[in-house]
C-alpha cells in the first residue's frame, strides 16, 4: 500500500482482537515494539520487506498462538531472542535478509511444528545447534550467507522429512555426517563455499530423490564415492539428479563408466583430479545444457556422442590429457556458445562444423598439437567476440 511511518502509531491493545497482520511491501521504518505482543490471537504476523530496524523484541515470545513469522528482508538486528522458543505451534520462521548477529539459541529446537526455518542471509555466528535435530516436522532449513563455524550436527539427520538443506557460504569445518544419508525425500543439499574436510560418505547414495547436489569450494578429499559418483555407476540410483557440482575439491577417481540421467541439466566436476576417459553414455544426457569437467587429468578422446547433445550450450572440457582430433560431430550442438577444450593434447584440423557453430561465442582450442589451415574454418558466425 506504500506505508510510510512506524509500527508505534498502532494502538495494538486496541486490535486485540485481530488474528492475521500482513504490512509486507511497504516502507515502514524504525523498531518493532514491544507492545505488539498484546496481540495475544494472532496466528500469522508479516512485516516483511520493509525498512524495520533494531531488536526482535523478546515479547515476541509470548504470543504462543502465532503459526507464521515473517520478519524477512528489513535491518534487525542484535541476536535471536531464545524466547521465540516459546512459540511451540510456529510452522513458517523466517528473519533472513537482515543483519541478525549471534548464536542460533537452542530454544529454537522446542519449534517441533516448523516446516520452514530460514535464517539465510545474516551475519550469525556459533554453531549449529544439535537442538535443531528435534525439529522433525521440517522441510526446509536455510542457514546460508552467515558465519557459522563447527560441524554440521549428526543431529540433523533425524530430519527425515527434510526437502532442502541449504548451509552454504559460512565457515563450517569438520566432515559432511554420514547421517544425511537418512534424509531420503531430500531435493536440494547445498553445503558449497565452506571447510568442510575428509571424505564425502557413501550414505549419501541413498537421497534418491535428490535434483541438486553442491559440495564445491571445500577442501573434501579422497574418492568420489561408488554410491554417488565412482561412474561405475551407483550414481545411476540417482536418475531424478537435474544439477551436480562438485568443483573445486581434491576429489579423484575414474570416471569412464559414467551413467545415464535423463533430467540432468548442469554438472561441473572441475578444479579436481578425477582420471579416466569421457564415456560415451555422456551423449545420452539429452537435457544437458552445460558441461564443464576442466583442470583434472582425464585422457582419450573427446567422444563422438556428446554431438547428441543438442541442447548444449556451454561445453568446457580444458586443462586434461585429451588426445585425438576434435570430433566433426560437435557442430550438431548448435546451441553451443562456448566450446573450451584449451590445454590438451589434441591433433589434426580443426573441423569447418565447429569453427562455424551459429551460436559461438567463445571458441578457444589454445595450447594443443592442432595442424593445418584455418582458412574458411573459424568465424562463420557474427556472434562471435573471442
């Protein structure tokens, strides 16, 4: 509605009475009071989206009806009140996208009804708190873009209704726990941009229903495990799988026995030390729109069938041990605008079907053993800039 003003002009003893308050969306500014918890019926507040600052008042804690909070995307800040542990029938918390500091209080835990906690985006620190593990009526949990540190709790493996785990971009350290792997009806686990360590645990096989798996920016180790992704192939249980990023770890293995996923859109193995040749399954991935295995020490040739992929669009396989010629076939992708396969050990001409892509981009073949003339052969597109 455009609202300008502050949340003490209500006379809330006034609107005792009144169950449901949405101020989403408008431009209300300074401190949430203390005497809104003199609406002891309501069952859902909203003042999201505004420009509210200060504290989350601890009265909030004793409006025990309340099924919805919705504080999101204002400039609260201070820590979490441990009194909002009170609210036993809350369903739906959310203060992300606000400059909340602090531990995550352990009273959350007391939250058993929540489906939604979402914490994202806050500059919250401590540990994960094992507490968090009694919340088993929750499907989703969002603590990323804060600065949590420790482990992530074995705890939150009792979560088995979890849909989406998301704690990326903190500062968490330890191993990713072997109990995730109870978590069957997970679609999204985000654990990228932290330090986590050791290995990544072959329970993790049995999220079957997973669409999105990162692990990238890590310091992980040792191998891909057979039950996700050794490619000989226990991934292939995995088939629902849409994106995989795995970039930027110290993973190893053999990849050449790699499965078919009909759904898979997007996977980035990069920055690793995976081994082994291309298979030629990789042409069975139908939907795959962006393939990038760069900087690992793969060898073989570029397979013939990823000129199946039609809707290809970035394909990026530099910085291995390829060998061969690049394969005519690759000109089928005519999606394709940009093809990087720099810093390999490929021969021959280069082929007038990808040298002349409609859609190119960004071709770079540098840093190979190519021969003969590219008269004719580069630039049959206006599109492309390098």
């Amino acid at each position: 509605m455009g609202l300008v003003g502050t949340l003490e002009v209500f006379d809330f003893p006034q609107l005792a009475t009144v169950k449901s308050l949405n101020l989403t969306l408008n431009q209300l500014h300074g401190s949430i009071p203390t005497s809104i918890a003199a609406l002891f019926k309501l069952t859902s507040l909203d003042l999201s989206k505004n420009q509210i600052n200060g504290f989350i008042p601890p009265s909030l804690g004793s409006m025990t009806k309340l099924r919805i909070l919705d504080l999101s995307q204002n400039y609260l800040l201070g820590p979490i009140p441990r009194s909002l542990g009170n609210l036993a029938k809350l369903t739906i918390l959310y203060i992300w996208g606000n400059q909340l500091s602090g531990s995550i209080p352990h009273e959350i835990g007391n939250l058993v009804n929540s489906k939604d906690l979402v914490f994202s985006h806050n500059q919250l620190t401590g540990s994960i708190p094992r507490s968090l593990g009694n919340l088993t009526m929750l499907e989703n949990m969002h603590l990323y873009s804060n600065k949590f540190t420790g482990a992530i709790p074995r705890e939150i493996g009792k979560l088995t209704n979890m849909v989406d785990f998301e704690v990326c971009n903190n500062s968490l350290v330890g191993s990713i726990p072997s109990s995730l792997g109870n978590l069957t009806k997970l679609n999204y686990l985000y654990v990228w941009g932290n330090q986590l360590s050791s290995f990544i645990p072959h329970e993790i096989g049995n999220l079957v229903n997973l669409k999105d798996l990162v692990f990238s920016l890590n310091q992980l180790t040792g191998s891909i495990p057979r039950s996700l992704g050794n490619f000989d192939h226990e991934l292939a249980n995995i088939t629902s799988l849409v994106k995989m990023r795995l970039d930027g770890n110290q993973l190893k293995g053999d990849i050449s026995n790699f499965g078919v996923y009909p759904n898979l859109v997007y996977i980035d193995l990069s920055f690793n030390r995976l081994s082994g040749m291309l298979s030629h399954r990789w042409g069975e991935c139908y939907n795959l729109t962006s393939l990038k295995i760069f900087n690992n020490k793969l060898n073989g040739h570029v397979p013939l069938s990823i000129g199946q992929l039609l809707k290809l669009q970035l394909l990026d396989l530099s910085s291995n041990n390829l060998e061969g010629e690049i394969p005519r076939e690759l000109g089928k992708s005519s999606q394709l605008y940009k093809l990087n396969l720099s810093n390999n050990l490929l021969s021959g001409e280069i082929p007038q079907e990808v040298g002349n892509l409609p859609n190119m981009e960004c071709l770079d073949l540098s840093a190979n053993n190519l021969s003969g003339s590219i008269e004719g052969k580069i630039g049959g597109t206006q599109r492309l800039q390098f």
